[in-house]
C-alpha cells in the first residue's frame, strides 16, 4: 500500500471502481492495481513493487492507465443518462438505490415497485443512444448543495454533503440540462464519447427495488455482435433467417 501526498489516481467511491496504473520511482516501479479511498480522502494506491523497494520521500512519476479510466467514464456518464432516462419513461418515482461503474461493465439499482417491461426498457436504452448520439458537452461546476438542488440537480437521499459539491451536466435541451446530478466521479468529455449502450439484463434484488446491468463502448459493441453471431447460428440450424428465427 502507498500514500502520496497528492495523486492523479480515483480512489473508489461513489460506486465507481478505482484507478489503475504505475508509479515510477528512480530505482523501482510500484505496479498500481487499485485505489481506495480511506478517512475521508486519503487516497490509498494499493499493488506490487516490480523490484528494489520505496521509501519515505521518494519522488514518483504517476500514470494512470488511460485506457481503463476510458471506459471507467463512459460507464459512469452512461450511469447518468440512463438515470435521466429512467426516470422520464417510468416515472419521478424513480431514483437511485446502487450502483457499481467498473471498466467492463455498469450496473444501476432503483426504486421500482414492479418489473420493468421489454417495451420499456427498449425506450430507455433508445433514449440513452439518442442523447450519446446528440454529442452534447458534459460540464462540472462546485457550488453549494442548495444552489445545486436549485440548479435541478439530483441528489441521494440519505448521502452527506460538504460545503460545497461536484454538480455533472449533460444535454443541451432548450430550457434545461438532461442531466444534472451531484457526483464526484470521472466523466466523458461529450456525451458521444460513449458510443453506444446496451441494456443486458433486468430484475429484482429486493422489494421494491429492480437492478439493470448494461454496457457502453467497445464492450456494447462486443456484446450486440455477438448476440448476432448466436442469433445466425440459431438460424443455421432451424434452417431459416435470422429475422424468422428471431
């Protein structure tokens, strides 16, 4: 475990996973596995020495694994849009009760008394796709919590708040934001750096509280092809076309 006195790297909190990466020392390289985030904020880099040893006041040069932290903020920016999402097609009942943002994947637990239907879930993920497809900037501004629940930004009942917050923004509709909520994670730069998202499941993890887990980029992509692949194959064997077999 190594403590810096700052760092570039996000300790997990919020839902989302820590960052990855190395941190590179004049005689030795500290292989950064995850990040956690201890007493508040101190940022603890949890990993393996590739050789030699640190000690106390050595300098280190830190790079966090750009390509993990990519995919981090889609599925975190995605988690918002399918928020925004959820709560116009089923309903301002909806809010949020969990949630996990990992590299390869998003899961998002809400407030719904029954499940939510194909059709349903069907508008939601289209409307996710639009908003990723109208490629609005995402923006990030601190103020205090009441100019931030003013300002129409969602907040987690139950969650404590400093003096002042992160609020995230996205969309550009005419009188408002799509999107405002309180958040302290990392996010894309425009909504269309997400690519694409794919809802794969939906179902209950308590009474009155129903979980989708999706995925968004590169994995979304993976996802839908090869759901075409099965699909071809089923084909194949009852002899007909995708579309009949489906």
């Amino acid at each position: 475990l190594v403590v810096a006195n700052q760092s570039p790297f996000y300790g997990e909190s919020g839902g989302q996973a820590g960052d990855s990466g190395r941190m590179s020392g004049a005689a030795t390289t500290f292989v950064v596995t995850d990040t956690l985030k201890k007493l508040g904020d101190l940022h603890v880099h949890q990993g393996h020495l590739s050789d030699a040893e640190l000690k106390v006041g050595d300098e280190l040069v830190m790079r966090v694994d750009g390509e993990r932290r990519a995919a981090l903020r889609a599925n975190h920016s995605a988690t918002h849009l399918l928020h925004a999402a959820l709560h116009r097609q089923l309903g301002e009942h909806v809010t949020q009760k969990g949630s996990l943002v990992a590299p390869d994947r998003l899961r998002f637990d809400i407030s719904q008394p029954k499940a939510i239907g194909d059709d349903e879930l069907a508008a939601v993920e289209s409307e996710v796709n639009g908003r990723i497809r109208g490629n609005s900037v995402v923006t990030t501004v601190q103020m205090s919590p009441d100019e931030a629940v003013e300002a129409g930004a969602m907040a987690l009942f139950g969650e404590k708040y400093g003096d002042e917050v992160r609020v995230v923004a996205m969309g550009d509709d005419a009188e408002e934001r799509y999107s405002v909520e309180l958040c302290g994670g990392t996010h894309v730069h425009r909504t269309g750096d997400i690519g694409l998202f794919k809802i794969v499941s939906e179902g209950a993890v308590a009474a009155g509280v129903r979980r989708i887990e999706a995925l968004s980029g590169a994995a979304a992509i993976a996802h839908a092809g090869e759901q075409e692949r099965l699909l071809k194959g089923v084909a194949a064997v009852l002899k007909t076309t995708p579309e009949e077999a489906g």
